[in-house]
C-alpha cells in the first residue's frame, strides 16, 4: 500500500502527509497535556517532584518505550538517521544546550512550547518563535554560522556505533524497551500522585506517540522509496526555519516531513484551544518584558542550531534513539534551565542570602 501512494503521489507529498498528521496528534496532545519542558525544570529547580515533570517523563518514556519496541519488533529502522549515522559535536551539544536551557527560561517556552502556545492566540510566543526562527537560519546559513561551526568543530564524535548510548553498553532495544516500561509506570505513579488527571495522561501518551510515529512514518518511506529519504521525527527549529524560508523566498514549497509537520502541530494545537474554549488573545505587558523574551529567542536559535535540536527534537526525538550527543544535549538543557532558574530567584530576593 505505502509503495503504491509513492508511485501515485511521490515521495515529497508522502512525506509531507506524515508530517501533518504527526503534527495534528502532537499540536493536539501538547496542548491538552501541557507538556512542557521549561516548566518541569523549574519544578526541579524549586525542589519540587510535581506534576509538569510527571508529564515530561511520561512524555520521555512513553516515546522510548513505543521507538525501541518498534525497533526490536522490526518495524521501522533508524540507523541512518542523522542523530546517530552523521559526525556529532560535544561541544555543539553541550554549550548549545546550555544556551537553550537559559533561553526557554526567559523566553517563558521552549521552540515546541512556543508554537503550540502561539495557535491559542498567545501572540507573546508568536513573534519570539519567529526570532527564534530567524536566529536559527542565521545560524545555519547566514551571518552567525561561522561561530556556530567554530563551536561545532571544537570536539566532534565519529557517526555509527559510537553515537549510539545502546551500543556503547551493549545493550538491546529489547532490552531498552522493557526498561523504559517500568520508567513509564513509575511515571505514571508519579503523576497520579501528583493529581494529574486521566485526560492529561492520554494527551502526554499521545505527545510520545507523535513521536515515535515521526520515525516509523519517515523510516518506513525511506525503506519504500527508490530516492534518498532522511529518516526523521518531531524536531521543530530546522523546520519552522525551513517553513519560513519556503514562504517568504520560494514561489512553490518543496514538500517534506518537517514543511507538513509545522503546520500540522499549530492546526493542531489551535483546534484543541478552540473545542475546549482556552483559546484567547495575550500580549506583552508590564510583567511579560519584550526584551526577556527577545534575549531567550536568540539563545535559543543559536542553541538548538549548534546543539542539533529543540527541546524535543534532540531531547526527546534524539533520547529515543539513544543518540549520545542528543542526550548529553538534553543534559544540558536541564542545567543550563535550571541554574537560571535559581539565579533569576536569586536576583529577585536581592542577591545571595546569608544566614
């Protein structure tokens, strides 16, 4: 059936079909669920184990659980993709991280967040998603990819095996998806504890599960198609760039996966603010300073260009795989959120406390 839709339709209108309908349950999930990366650091950070980290773990797990089960039961493969085939930085992944952390605090979201935020009519996270954006395809192509490769070339890994955290312990996916089961329950006891509601839970589900349907969609394309396909999951700063770039140079858009999946979270997204009456219109304001967000979208940009992804597309799109530089990525992401959280606590009670 899959390879008659690509000898009838082609390849690119395949591709981009996958991305909209793995965009519409992500946009859709996110929503309801609130997932949220930012928010579950600042739980931490605030000494706190509740509700928005129960619902990153689940969210984490459940798409681990779900990628390495399709991998051990021969489903899909994703040994070519670029998280663990292609050379991979350390050092792009850890001060790209780093910057990523400290630029979701301030920018109230990560890259995802922001777009998901921005179909319910928060116009705050409308125009910094774009200067995200804009920073990441100036960090790609335009005037800041020279610092970025400088960054990048500082300490590289070889693609293949050593990328892969699995290989480097020698286990199986069989043995990563059992694993993830019983983090996905403790998860889940977490989050009943903490009194998230069953609907808050079937949407974290469905966040995993948008992912994990990234990478079957894409690898199985690829392992039907005559032409090169790159097989790939939710990520979201190099396909909002390559979404913007298509609108504003191109008279025609090239489809692919990330041009259909954009669209498809914020279709998404917005229709489920619309059926539960949460969609409404906010603004910049005295307590919401412009310039606190323009400083995190451009730390953002830079960050997930030069760490090789999001929030989501290295953290947990990456995680899923077990790509090293993608988790130590996410790591990064984590301390670089979580030190900001607790200088900007510091800065507000008045500098260092003594006792």
């Amino acid at each position: 059936m899959l390879e008659d839709l690509l000898l009838s339709l082609g390849e690119p209108v395949v591709l981009a079909c996958a991305g909209v309908l793995t965009g519409l349950l992500f946009g859709w999930a996110a929503q309801r669920s609130r997932f949220c990366l930012r928010a579950a650091t600042v739980e931490v950070a605030e000494g706190a184990f509740g509700p928005k980290l129960a619902i990153w773990l689940i969210v984490f797990f459940t798409t681990l659980m779900l990628t390495q089960g399709g991998i051990a039961s021969g489903l899909f493969d994703v040994s070519s993709t670029r998280q663990l085939a292609a050379e991979g930085s350390v050092s792009g992944a850890v001060i790209g991280g780093l910057m990523f952390g400290i630029g979701m605090i301030l920018a109230r979201g990560c890259a995802s967040r922001l777009l998901v935020l921005s179909a319910t009519g928060n116009l705050r996270a409308l125009v910094t998603g774009l200067i995200v954006t804009l920073v990441a395809q100036a960090s790609f192509t335009g005037v800041l990819a020279p610092a970025r490769e400088a960054l990048t070339a500082l300490w590289t890994v070889p693609g293949g095996a050593g990328r892969s955290l699995l290989d480097s312990l020698g286990l199986t996916s069989a043995i990563a998806t059992a694993l993830a089961a019983l983090a996905l329950a403790g998860a889940l006891v977490l989050g009943r504890r903490r009194g998230l509601s069953l609907g808050v839970i079937v949407g974290a589900f469905g966040v995993g599960l948008a992912v994990t349907l990234g990478w079957a969609f894409t690898a199985m394309i690829a392992a039907s198609s005559f032409e090169i396909v790159p097989v790939s999951s939710v990520t979201f700063t190099g396909p909002a760039t390559d979404t913007l770039m298509a609108l504003v140079t191109q008279r025609s858009v090239v489809l692919s996966f990330g041009i259909g999946l954009v669209p498809g979270v914020f279709v998404g997204a917005g229709a489920a603010a619309l059926a539960y009456r949460e969609w409404k219109l906010e603004r910049f304001g005295a307590d919401t300073p412009m310039e606190k967000y323009l400083v995190g979208a451009v730390l953002m940009g830079f960050g997930a260009m030069l760490a090789g992804g999001c929030a989501v597309g290295a953290g947990v799109s990456g995680g899923a795989v077990f790509s090293t530089t993608a988790l130590l990525a996410l790591f990064a992401m984590w301390i670089g959120a979580m030190a900001t959280v607790r200088v900007m606590a510091m800065i507000a009670r008045g500098g260092p406390q003594t006792v």
